[in-house]
C-alpha cells in the first residue's frame, strides 16, 4: 500500500513539475531565484547602457525589429513573424510563412 502511495505521489509531483515548467513566467522567475544561465540577469560592462526586460513569452527568437515602440520578431521553428505591443506578443503573427520541417526556404 505505501509502495503504490509513493509511486502516485512521484507521477503527481513529476506532472506539476512539467507543468510548471512549461510556463515561461514560471520559469524565469525559477531561473532568477536559483540564479541558473536561462534565468540570470544579464550583465553589462557600460554604465550608460540600461537593460529592460521587454517581454515574457516569445519563443524561438531570432531576428528583432524595432518600429516606434513596437518590436517585430521570427518565429525560428514556426516560421512566423510576430508584434510585440505595449510588451505583449501578439497572438496572430503578422505574417506566417508555411515551413516544411525545420528550414524556412525562401525563394
């Protein structure tokens, strides 16, 4: 009985985990607090620079765009451009680009 116990106790506890993981906010505030590389504060040498956290979220970044106060952003494995709007993604991509696998031909 107490063998079955554990063992329910183990599968609800790893399933929360990777719950709880897959939340980005979740993670970044984890990452902050046990100061691991994803999520570390990052350093500058240059006292005149600022760094701000922008958004929380976005995944598979790869290529930014600034416009005004708006950022552009691609989707790595999606293929999709998105907006980043008052420091929150945006839900529809402003343009999507149908990929086959993981590479994104452009022709």
């Amino acid at each position: 009985m107490q063998k079955k116990l554990f063992l329910i106790l183990i599968i609800v506890l790893s399933i929360s985990s990777l719950y709880l993981y897959s939340q980005p906010e979740f993670r970044w505030e984890l990452g902050k607090s046990l100061q691991m590389k994803e999520g570390t504060s990052p350093q500058t040498i240059d006292s005149n620079l600022k760094i701000d956290q922008v958004v929380i979220g976005a995944e598979d970044l790869t290529t930014f765009a600034f416009i005004d106060d708006n950022i552009l952003y691609l989707e790595k494995t999606a293929g999709d451009v998105k907006l980043i709007k008052n420091s929150k993604v945006q839900k529809e991509p402003v343009y999507h680009n149908h990929t086959k696998g993981s590479w994104i031909r452009i022709s």
